[in-house]
C-alpha cells in the first residue's frame, strides 16, 4: 500500500503533488476527480501543512457543553495557506499537539496581497 501524503517538504504546492503522487500509483493522467475527493476529505490538513503564515487568535470555547470533545484543549488558529494554485485564508482549531482539528471558514483568493489582507482582519 501506498501512503500519499500532504506534508509539505517538495517544491510545489501540495495539491500539484498529491495530483502527481496518484498519477504515478494508477499509472494513469486522469486522478482529478480522485485527487478532488482526497482533497476534500482532508481540507483541513491541506491547509494547515500548507500555511505560509500562521496567528494565534485565543482559546476556543464551544457552544456545546454537553460535547464529548468540549474538555480538549483548543486554539483558534488563523493561516494563510497557498494550495491548488490560490491563496486562502482561514481560520482553524488547533490542539494541544499542534495538529488542526477543524476549519472554521475558509477563503480563496487569486493574489496573495488580497489573502494578507483577509488574514491580517481574520478574528
């Protein structure tokens, strides 16, 4: 079996590399419907491995006290993330290992000064 992963450390955007990575396991160039599959199913992950920059926004505190979750120690996160050729801003939980949990919301933008600009007003 063949793990496909999403950590950045190649050149290039994650996405262009899960895209190459399942070309290269079935052997064949037709992998997007797949690979938009992947990518939707790990949305969060994505993002947050592919954050160029991050801002600590303060405790997260659910609304659900009766959540079997609500005693985990949360952050809220926002990042600034370039995946599938856009730029997106966003805003994340993030627990206590530093691994995101949640996206809260998210937006894609086509240049990076618009999504700097969205990330420095994210609250």
């Amino acid at each position: 079996m063949t793990i496909i992963s999403a950590i950045p450390g190649g050149s290039g955007d994650a996405y262009a590399r899960l895209v190459d990575g399942l070309r290269l396991e079935f052997g064949c160039a037709d992998v997007r419907a797949l690979a938009e599959r992947i990518f939707d199913a790990e949305k969060v992950e994505f993002h947050w491995e592919a954050r160029v920059r991050e801002r600590y926004l303060g405790q997260h505190f659910p609304d659900d006290f009766g959540d079997e979750d609500a005693g985990e120690d949360l952050s809220r996160m926002a990042i600034l993330s370039f995946v599938a050729g856009r730029w997106h801003t966003g805003v994340c939980l993030v627990d206590g290992d530093g691994c995101a949990t949640d996206l809260l919301w998210l937006r894609s933008f086509e240049q990076r000064d618009d999504a700097a600009e969205a990330f420095a007003r994210a609250r």
